[in-house]
C-alpha cells in the first residue's frame, strides 16, 4: 500500500458483514450501512429519520439500560436481542458506543451457530437434570403413598361405624390423586412402539379432539405439506405432544380469541442431538396470543414451571422428554401478538427420503 494513503471510514463500514446503525437519543436513524439496510429491509434512504423500533414487530433489546449504560460513559453489550420484522425474528448480538454531537453507534451481529448450539445442548442439559431430579422425588413419594393407601383400606374394613369409613375413603382418593400426580411427573420409562405412517393422520386426530373445545372466536387454521414423508414415531406420543401443545396454545388465546395455525413442512440440513440429517420433518403450532412471559422462557421446559394460575407444569416438560425419545428437537420463538412452537423429528436413517403423504393445505 502505497505510504501516506489511509483506507476510507465509508467503504470500511459498507463492507462490514455485521449490522452498523447511527442512531439518536430517540433511536431514529441517521445512518445505515448495507448489511443493517438488508437486515431491515430497507433503503437507506427510507431508513433516514425513522425510529428503530417503528420498523420491528417487535424487540427485545431493555432501550433504558442502555441508556443509563452509555449516560455513564460505558459501553453497553446485550449478546442475545430478539428482533422482529415482517413476522421474522433475528436473534443478534448488540453493542451500543456514545458518539460525539449525542449519536449512538449501535453494531448487531448475528448470533454465531457454534453458540447457539452450544447454549441449546446447556439448556438441554439443565433440562434433563431437572427432570432426573424430580423423577427422582417423584419415586420417593411413590413408595409411601402405596402404603399410605394401603392402611387406609385396612383401617375402613377394621371401622365398626360406616360414617368413619368417609374419612378413609377421603385418604383413599386424595392418595390416589396424589399417585396420578407423580405417574404424570415421571412420565413414560420406555419408548413406545413405533410405525411409519404420515404425520398428518396423527395431526388429524388432534384436530377432531380439540375441534370439540374450540369457542367461537378461535379459528383453527391447518396447513399441510403434501408432499411430507411418511415418519416412524409412536403415534400415541406424538399425539400427546401434539395435543399438549395445541391445547397450551387455546388456553394462551385467553377469552379474546385468535387463530392456532398448525403447519408441517420438510426441514433440510440440520443437526438432531449430535447427527447431521438431510431431511427431517417438522411441525409447527403457532398461536397469535399475548405471547410467553420473558421470565419463564428459559426454564419453560422445566417441570412444575407454568404460565398459568392453576397449572401443574407437566405439560411441555412431557412433551420435551417424548420428542428426546424420537430423537428430536422442539424449540419455541415468542414474542407478542406471536407464539411458535416448533418440533423436529428426523425420517429415519439419514438422507432417507420417501415420497408418500395423504392431506394438503386446507
């Protein structure tokens, strides 16, 4: 190079792969580099002057945090921000720096597929000590309620007054709720047995049984791939995931209403518990209610962790432990006004692809 010449700030930022944005204290933008206006799906001309979170569904980034970081003079750093647009979410690293004149240099990079996966199989991990940690209390609590229960018929046969006998017969059934508890907590030991058949049929199914509780305002909205492989699973499984999940998404809906789109599609070239596959099915519940809270969204797979007054937080801990025994993933992206839950299940030996399926788009 030749002495003297200094490269040019401009053409260094337009060939960045990562995200720049000038921004000021309100957040419009004053400058956007190419990878930032593909991002947003705009022109830097029209991104001129408009506020950031005008053009996001939504996003997840705490705007005061960072304000009072950089009102300090320190840099601000948030390496997982949820960004939406047009209905699709970009999970990115931010960094904010202060500028002269009051501007803000924001940089977004997206989060780097070694670290995802990485912060997937801890989570997974975590998952499964939790749910090893309660089956084990879970057996603890067996053993006695047996005996428990036990005693209780001896003691009603050894009463000479019948009216005693309601007492033990109370003992008798809040024993046996209790044990209905703890099968639910440890959930099934051993896989199912398996057929291959379209996972349509199962979906169908679960259709017809929540068709029968869906009130007037929620609309259910099935979309088929037809050209879908058939899958081996054990469809008494999959059923109860499925059916679990559907139903966590009307009860989500509340009393205003909405739709429950539920979508199969074939997935290609993704990881399942360590194993590269070429073809995977995969199925989607999506709901447009209020979305899940951000507090529980880290521990929602967890046992006894529920969103709801009253629930017991087996539901979605069941399910993951179901999809484990297919060898599978279920994920979920929520955020408000959008909830999916997305599992993933792999056709069987990997790059096995048949072509056989029943139902199409309805």
């Amino acid at each position: 190079m030749a002495s003297g010449i200094q490269p040019d700030a401009g053409q260094i930022l337009n060939s960045l792969i990562n995200s720049v944005l000038v921004v000021d204290d309100a957040l419009a933008i004053h400058y956007a580099n190419p990878a930032a206006q593909q991002l947003l799906a705009q022109s830097s001309r029209k991104l001129f002057g408009t506020p950031l979170p005008e053009l996001l569904s939504y996003f997840s980034l705490n705007i005061d945090l960072m304000r009072e970081s950089l009102a300090a003079g320190q840099g601000f750093t948030d390496n997982e921000v949820t960004l939406v647009i047009d209905s699709r979410s970009h999970i990115l690293s931010l960094t904010a720096q202060r500028l002269p004149d009051d501007f803000i240099l924001l940089e977004m990079a997206p989060m780097d597929n070694q670290r995802r996966l990485s912060q997937e199989q801890l989570q997974h991990a975590q998952q499964i000590a939790a749910r090893d940690l309660v089956r084990g209390l879970a057996h603890e609590i067996k053993n006695p309620l047996g005996g428990l229960r036990g005693a209780a018929q001896l003691l009603s046969k050894a009463l000479p007054d019948p009216a005693l006998t309601e007492y033990t017969k109370v003992i008798i059934e809040q024993a046996d709720r209790l044990r209905n508890l703890v099968d639910r907590l440890l959930g099934p030991q051993h896989p199912g047995m398996h057929i291959t058949e379209s996972i349509h049929k199962v979906a169908e199914r679960v259709v017809a049984l929540v068709s029968m509780e869906l009130p007037d305002n929620v609309r259910l909205i099935r979309d088929y791939d037809p050209s879908l492989p058939e899958l081996p699973h054990d469809p008494e499984q999959i059923e109860q995931v499925l059916l679990n999940i559907v139903r966590n998404a009307l009860q989500a809906l509340g009393p205003e209403g909405g739709e429950i789109t539920l979508r199969t599609r074939t997935a290609f070239q993704l990881t399942l518990h360590g194993e590269r596959y070429r073809l995977a099915a995969r199925i989607d519940v999506e709901d447009n209610g209020p979305g899940i809270p951000p507090h529980l969204q880290d521990t929602l797979f967890y046992p006894m962790v529920s969103g709801r007054e009253g629930g017991t937080g087996l539901g979605l801990s069941i399910a993951r432990n179901l999809i484990d025994q297919h060898a599978g993933k279920i994920e979920f992206t929520s955020w408000p006004g959008h909830t999916s839950f997305r599992f993933t299940c792999r056709f069987g030996n990997r790059g096995v692809y048949a072509t056989r399926n029943s139902l199409g788009r309805r």
